[in-house]
C-alpha cells in the first residue's frame, strides 16, 4: 500500500493528510508575526505567490542533494504504483517550468528557450542550477501578480485550454504549485526529513 497520507493522481503522488498537516503547521507559524495587511487584488495574488515560493523553496533546500534523484519507485512497495512518478528534481523542474507557463502568458514575457516540455530543461542537474531555476521562475509570478487591478482581473488572456481570466492564470500556477509541493513534502518523509514547515509544530 502507499505510504499513509499518500494518493496517486493522474500517475502521480497526490498530498493527503499529510500535505493538510504540513499546511496547517506552517499556518500556524506563520501566525507568529503578523503580515501587513492585503488591500489590492495584486497585494493578495503576490502574497499567494510568496506563500508557495517560500514552501516548495524550503522543501529544495531541505532536500540533500544525493537524493534528488529520489523516485518511490526505489522503495519497492508491494502493491504500490509508482513505476512513472518524476524524481524529486524533476517535480522541482517540472513546478519551475509550469510557472513560466502560465505566469508569462500574463507577464507577456518569452519563454526561457531551454524549456522544451513540461518537465522543464534537461541540462539542468544541480541542486544549485535547479533551485535557480525556480528562483526565477518564481519572479516572474510576482511580476505576474503587480499586474492585476480591479479593471483588468477579469480580461481574458490566451491559456492552455483557450482564454482564461487574468486573475486565474495566475492564481492557477499557485494551485499548481501546491499540488506539486505536497508531493515533494511525502518525497521527503519518505527520506526521514521533516519539512521545514513542520519543524517545531504541533
């Protein structure tokens, strides 16, 4: 059986309880100091945005670098169905490359030319390179974000499945990159880390 907290989605792992736990954590932490308060539809995309950069992130430097080859597929459990999941790093490059997707239909911004497909580019090895890549990735969902106002949230824009409201294309790649983070969070767990969220939490 896959580990407790654990679901497949679509062929890959999808969070369970434990990304609900680890959110939850993180939450309250959070609560510990008071952000400034949101007052615009760009103050509360660019916070969105913050919140993810900051989780998938810590989850990437948490993670040791001879373990972003890391698949459950190695792990051998009998019954379980993880032949196809990505690898640690590609979760993180395939995250990076749908931000670029989705945030620079808003920004207006080209494509980086070394992203040739979803799981982002190949050359990239590194933890360093990768967590670069997010990096900057995440940049442009903040240049994404300041662009929304009252009067254009709702104008269409061109997206994958034909024209989508400004306002969702960008929360959309946040909700993406959740999606992904709880997988990265049972890809830790499943090493004997405890995401940084968690740490010190009940």
């Amino acid at each position: 059986m896959p580990a407790r907290g654990v679901g497949l989605c679509c062929g890959r792992i999808c969070p369970g309880r434990s990304q609900a736990r680890d959110a939850g954590a993180h939450a309250r932490r959070a609560g510990a100091a008071t952000p400034p308060p949101i007052t615009s539809l760009s103050a509360l995309a660019d916070r969105q945005v913050s919140q993810y950069e900051k989780n998938v992130l810590d989850v990437a430097e948490a993670m040791p670098e001879d373990k972003y080859n890391f698949t459950p597929a190695s792990l051998n459990i009998p019954g379980a169905a993880y032949k196809d999941v990505r690898t640690f790093a590609t979760l993180l490059k395939h995250t990076g490359a749908a931000n670029f997707f989705f945030w620079s239909r808003v920004t207006g911004e080209k494509l980086p030319e070394n992203i040739k497909g979803s799981n982002g580019p190949e050359e990239l090895k590194t933890k360093a390179e990768i967590i670069q890549f997010l990096k900057d990735s995440f940049a442009v969902g903040h240049r994404a974000a300041k662009t929304i106002t009252p009067e254009n949230a709702m104008d269409q824009l061109p997206s994958f499945r034909g024209n989508q409201p400004r306002l969702m294309i960008v929360s959309g790649a946040v909700i993406h990159a959740a999606d992904e983070y709880g997988q990265m969070v049972e890809y830790l767990r499943m090493n004997g880390i405890v995401p940084p969220a968690s740490r010190g939490s009940m």
